[in-house]
C-alpha cells in the first residue's frame, strides 16, 4: 500500500464500509435540523430513513461547510504521522470548502515543509465524486505515486458524469431553486426535471419531463449518449436515492439491462444528509465514467 493518505469529504456519499474497503479517509460536513446540529456522518447518528421522513414532515434543515480550521486539524493529524495527503473537495460550483482547504494547506506547508499536501476541487458531488475516489483508490493500490494521483484526477475529473432526477418539487421550491409558480404549474402537470452537472461543477436544468416513468427512461438514455463506449461501456456505475429506493432499483434495472459489459452491478447508495437538506426526498442520481464535460 502506498504510503500517503486519500481523502475527501462526506459529502461523496458512500457508505462507511465503502470507505474502509478502499482505506479513504474523510472529514465531515455538518447540518442542522430543527435548530440542532449534527455531523454529516455518513447516516450514524441519524440514519437516512429517518433524516428524510423527518424532511417530509416539514424538518427545516440548513448545511455547513467544513472551515479552515477544521481541515487544518485533520489535515495536520495525517502530516504528524509522516503521511502526505491528497484530498478532494465538493465541487467548487455547489459550496466553498474548497477554499477552506487551500488555506489550512498553506498554513500547513509552512510548518511542515517537508510534507506534501495536494487539494483536488473534484467539480463532483454525491456518489459520482464516489466513483472517482473508488477509482483513485484502485490506482493508489496498484502502486501509483501520490503526484500521479493528483495529476489524474486533474485530468480526469470532469469524465464523471452526474445525471438525476427529482419527483417532489417542494424542495425545490423551498430552497429557492425554483419559483413558487413554476414549481405549481410543475407538480400539476406531474413534471420531473432532469438535470446534471455542468463542466463547472454547477447543477443545471436541462429537461422538463412528464412522468416518473419517462423519466427514469430518459436519464439511461442520457447515459447511453454519454458514456465511454456507449452501449459497451464497461466501467462502474453509481446511484444514489433519497427515500426513493424503488426508483432507483428500476433506473439501475434498465441500465443493467442496456449495458451487458458493466464491471459488476450498479451500487446504490442514499444521497447523504448534506446534499439531501438540499434535494429533500424523491431524488435520484446516476453516475457514469463518459465523455469530458464541456457545458
């Protein structure tokens, strides 16, 4: 094994057995509910089921990103040890913490020079910035040095693709994402917008779409355009639900289906409470390795 630390934030939304099979590190988020605070940690303290239910009935939550002094804490246990580390960030395009991390690393690299630390903006969020650190991990494990590491990731970051749907507009509504009237004419006329990321890390509307099931269709095929190799793609593919299993189960059902050479089947995973304060439940998202984003 490599002797430096890979790392990254809760917010990639694995599980934690996911993290400790590929020795990833992370630091976590936090969030409120109801006026009292609580680490995003990966559904410990409050498991997801009971996150959601509590959203569903009328919960207010409000997120917080990892500070400088955080990092510099966490950061200053793994070069204390002896370790360099490589840490990847939520996407600059969703929240700041990226800049939290540069600080506590430039404060860090002057007391301990001889460390290296490497901060990665991932421009990815959820299971996708999963899928890339499950990658990195398989690299860092087949000897790779911590500098190929960060020059790949640089490199490659933006061939994670981030596709999702939602089918409860409230959230959306409440959060200011949309307005109250569109967001009425919406759920009246049973529309469920598709979006993705953007090649800035931005989530983007790209779809207004009638019905669950067209839905859920349209989102594979979207895969099915984007993804290297098309109909032969054989990399590894994510999902992640927020109190929304069954749809999840049938969007990796169909992309089974559509896509025989897949490294094994598709893993799904909840939307962690950070991102879920956010999208509220009724959202699935669908990760992919595919073209480089470039809109």
């Amino acid at each position: 094994m490599a002797d430096y630390i890979l790392s990254c934030c809760s917010t990639a939304d694995l599980t934690k057995e996911q993290f400790e099979e590929m020795d990833v590190k992370y630091i976590c988020f936090h969030y409120e509910m109801d006026g009292k605070q609580y680490a995003d940690d990966l559904g410990q303290t409050m498991p997801f089921d009971l996150f959601y239910q509590k959203m569903a009935q009328g919960a207010d939550t409000k997120t917080s990103q990892v500070n400088a002094e955080e990092y510099e804490e966490y950061f200053e246990g793994f070069l204390k040890a002896g370790k360099d580390v490589l840490h990847l960030c939520l996407s600059s395009g969703i929240s700041g913490t990226v800049n939290s991390a540069n600080i506590a690393k430039e404060k860090l690299s002057e007391k301990y020079p001889d460390r290296k630390i490497f901060i990665v903006d991932s421009l990815g969020a959820s299971s996708g910035y999963g899928l890339l650190m499950d990658t990195l991990a398989a690299m860092r494990k087949d000897g790779k040095t911590i500098e190929e590491l960060y020059n790949w990731a640089e490199e490659y970051k933006l061939n994670v693709h981030h596709w999702f749907f939602s089918t409860d507009l409230s959230f959306y509504i409440k959060g200011g994402r949309i307005s109250k009237t569109a967001g009425a004419i919406g759920s009246l006329l049973n529309i469920c917008p598709l979006l993705n990321m953007d090649y800035l890390g931005r989530l983007i509307p790209r779809f207004k779409i009638r019905t669950k099931k067209k839905v859920i269709r349209a989102i594979v095929d979207r895969m099915e355009e984007n993804a290297q190799d098309g109909l032969d793609y054989s990399g590894k593919c994510y999902i992640s639900q927020s109190a929304c299993i069954e749809d999840a189960k049938e969007v990796a059902r169909l992309v089974e289906e559509r896509f025989p050479k897949l490294n094994g089947k598709v893993k799904i995973n909840y939307i962690g409470t950070t991102i879920g304060s956010h999208t509220g439940p009724g959202t699935v998202a669908l990760f992919f390795w595919g073209k480089k984003r470039e809109d």
